[in-house]
C-alpha cells in the first residue's frame, strides 16, 4: 500500500476541486480549497474528499442551499456555502 504524502494529497485535492463538471463547482470548490484544506483536520480532509466524488449537480443545489445535502456532508457544505458567500 503506498501513503499518499500531505502535500502531494492537498495538491490532488485542489486539483480535483478546480476540475469539476461544471463551471460553478470549479469556482465555488478551488477557492474554498486554496483557503481552507491547509488547515483542516484528518477527519474532514477525508469527508472534503469523498463529498468531491459527488455528482457537481448534487453539489451545486447543496451549495445553493436547493437541497439539503446528506448528513455527513451537512457540516462541510454549511462551511462551503458561507465561504462561497464571502462569509
């Protein structure tokens, strides 16, 4: 089993957030990414990845505030849609 080092995992991870399927997603996820996973614990580095194997579509209607998101994105999207907001 390889261990993904922390840096090489923050840089797949705001690549990821920045390669979205829709443009929206592209710049609501990199900017959340570039100002908040340098500083996020282990376990919501890991709920902020799994949330990025999610349908944009689904994403963006969380964010939007349209849907309420599953209960283990709950938390993570409050966070996002108040940083999309400049809260």
């Amino acid at each position: 089993m390889t261990v993904e080092l922390p840096e090489h995992r923050l840089k797949r991870l705001k690549m990821r957030s920045m390669r979205r399927g829709i443009k929206e997603m592209d710049v609501v996820l990199s900017a959340f990414a570039e100002d908040r996973l340098a500083v996020m614990n282990e376990a919501d580095l890991q709920t902020y990845d799994r949330l990025l194997g999610e349908n944009d579509q689904d994403i963006y209607s969380w964010v939007l505030g349209r849907q309420d998101p599953p209960d283990q994105f709950a938390a993570l999207m409050q966070d996002i849609s108040a940083h999309a907001r400049g809260r």
